[in-house]
C-alpha cells in the first residue's frame, strides 16, 4: 500500500499534520524501500486504532 492511501485513512487532524509535514516520496517516509514500507505501516496501525493499544505501546520502547 502507498503512503498516500494509508494517509488516506488517518483521522483529523491526524492526518492534516502528516500531510503538512510528509509529502509523496519524501525524505520523511525514509531512505530505502524498507524504511518507506516501515513508516507506511506505521500509519496504517495509527489509522486502524492499533499504535494506541496497551499491548502495543511497548513496541514503542526501545
């Protein structure tokens, strides 16, 4: 899935502040293929309610 159509799913004023910060193909959404695909999921669980989750925060730790 693109960046955009996971942006797409995000709820405001969520998804104006990515939109405000990120553009299509942008050093933002990473370097490589791999770290592109990283922050698109990202999004996708922020969009879906997951990234806020109890059980899901500690992936956050590092």
């Amino acid at each position: 899935m693109s960046s955009a159509t996971a942006i797409a799913k995000l709820h405001s004023p969520v998804k104006e502040l990515v939109e405000g910060a990120t553009k299509e193909g942008s050093a933002e959404f990473g370097k490589s293929e791999k770290d592109k695909a990283e922050v698109t999921e990202w999004i996708e669980r922020v969009a879906a309610g997951e990234a806020a989750k109890p059980e899901n925060l500690k992936v956050l730790d590092f």
